[in-house]
C-alpha cells in the first residue's frame, strides 16, 4: 500500500469514527431530553392530584393548556376519581414527540399512560400535553377503572397481556390463532420425521407468520402487514371507539405443505449407479506362424541315392 492509499484511508476511518461520535451523542441527548420531559410530566400528574386531594380547582385549572376545560371536567373528575398526591403511579406509555423546525410552528407534544392506584383500585390516566409559544399544558385528560375497561371488552393500555373479557368475534381471532399454532406443531413434526433437504431451515420457517392488520378510530383508519414468529391473531378494542384487528396467517407451514411432494420426491429419487470403468480390452497372444524354410535347389531327400545323370557322350 503505497503513501497516497494509506492518506485516503486514515481520512476515512477518521471520518466514520466522528460520524460515529456524533451520532451517540445525538442519541444520548434525545435519551437525555425524553427523561427530563418524563420527570415533568410524572412531576405534573403528581400536582395534579394534589389539586383533586384538596379540591383546588383554580390549582387544576392553572395546570391546563384551557383553564376552562379543567373547570367543566373537575367536579365530575373529582367525584370519580378519589386521587390523592401520595398514590402510587406507574409509567406504562411515554411518547414525545417535537415539530421539525421551519415547517411549522414550534412546538411539542407528549401522550403518557399511568396507572394508579387510588383507594386500593387501579385506574388508567391518559394525559395530552403542548408546549408552544402560546401556552404550555394540558390538552387532554381521561381517566377510567381498569376494571371497567376490562368488562366492558376493551383492552387497557396498562396491561401487557390481553386481559379484557372477549366477545365472540374476539374469540374467533383467537381460536384461528390457535389453529394455526397446531399446524405449526404438525408442520415442525413432519419435518423432523421425513428430513427434507435443508430440513433445519424448513423448521424455522416454520414458525413464520404473515397477515394484515387494521386498526380504526372515529378520525380514520391505518392499514399494515405485520411478518413475525408466531405472531398472535387477535380484535383489540381500546378507548374512543379505536379497534385493532390482527390476522396472521402461518406462511411458512402453509408452503412446507403445498411444497411437500417436491422435497420428499427430491430427497427420495432414485440413485443412479456410478458407470464403471472401462477396461480395455485384452490382447490375446497369438501363436507365431511356422517358419517357412527358404526355397533352395537342392531336391528333398526320398531315402533313396540320388540318380547320376551322365553326360550324353557317355549315356551312349
């Protein structure tokens, strides 16, 4: 490597190592920004019931992003709600959300999910908030039992497992999803019997899950796929009239099966016997030809002396 590619390389790695740096210090910063905005917000809901305890309205009202709003809702919050600043609360959603710069005007939302407990029962509190430059405070306030959402179907944001009653069509989201599980097990105990090809793969995919979601509310409706391991189908029913419907199909086991008769036949074929080697064929040794005796003048002996032949002079 030669001066001019080490230059450009030492550059880059120093460039990747700031844009690293830079980059943990803008997520370390947001993580920072998002626990001061919690520690206001929890500090808020804290004041709040201070104000319920002491039934200070004007306290209350302060507090909202419209005094009035707070002072329409008071009395009726205050009868349901026995809230004291003591009760125990628990932080169960946080979204903070901040406008982009220049687009719009400045400003800053968040939506927070507790539940506390008052008087030995749980409620869920869903709390709004803004701060621009008009004002700064709360938009929107609810609270309800838990125990009531959970009668009444609908899921509370306060659980992390489904604990609502279900209706009927409820319970067929989940009898499907169950169905599918058993499949699943069918599938994974197939494979392991016949031992396709890539058969390890083919247990996992197994497990793969493929559907569309919905969820809809009064101000609209969202539309998404979701693809996951063993990813539960489910009717979620929330506040506001918002439902989610999830149904999630087993994608892998699904082509394991319409695929089957290929991979088993792939596997199972017939073997084709490896030709042999060709020998060659052997010479077989032939046997010399006699030798011939060379042709000369002389007569083959009979066993007889030979005849004299006389000159004629003499023969007569």
């Amino acid at each position: 490597m030669n001066l001019q590619r080490k230059k450009r390389f030492g550059c880059l790695a120093l460039a990747l190592l700031l844009l690293l740096l830079c980059g943990c210090s803008l997520i370390r910063q947001s993580m920072q920004n998002v626990k001061e905005k919690q520690a206001e917000t929890d500090a808020l809901l804290v004041q709040l019931m201070t104000c319920i305890q002491n039934n200070d309205v004007m306290g209350a009202a302060s507090l909202f992003y419209d005094p009035m709003q707070m002072q329409q809702i008071f009395t009726p919050m205050t009868d349901y709600w026995p809230a004291k600043s003591t009760d125990e609360f628990e932080s169960c959603s946080f979204n903070y959300n901040i406008s982009i710069p220049g687009k719009e005007q400045d400003h800053s939302d968040v939506r927070a999910v507790y539940r506390v407990n008052s008087n030995g029962e749980d409620y869920q509190v869903i709390m709004f908030t803004r701060k621009d430059a008009d004002s700064d405070g709360i938009i929107s306030f609810n609270v309800v039992r838990v125990q009531e959402l959970i009668d009444a179907g609908i899921e509370p944001e306060t659980s992390k497992f489904p604990v609502a009653k279900k209706s009927l069509g409820q319970w067929c989201f989940t009898a499907f999803w169950l169905v599918s599980c058993i499949l699943c097990l069918v599938t994974i105990v197939d494979i392991i019997r016949k031992k396709p090809k890539l058969w390890g793969l083919w247990i996992l995919c197994a497990l793969a899950f493929l559907g569309p979601q919905l969820t809809t509310s009064p101000n609209g409706f969202q539309v998404g796929v979701r693809f996951g391991i063993l990813n539960l189908s489910q009717w979620t029913r929330h506040l506001n009239e918002t439902n989610h419907f999830e149904l999630c199909f087993p994608i892998g086991a699904i082509i394991y099966w319409c695929r089957r008769r290929q991979l088993l036949a792939k596997k199972s074929g017939p073997a084709y016997a490896v030709p042999a080697q060709a020998v060659p064929a052997q010479t077989v040794p032939t046997q010399p030809a006699p030798v011939q005796p060379a042709p000369s003048d002389t007569v083959p002996s009979t066993g007889n002396p030979p005849e004299q032949v006389l000159p004629p002079e003499q023969a007569e």
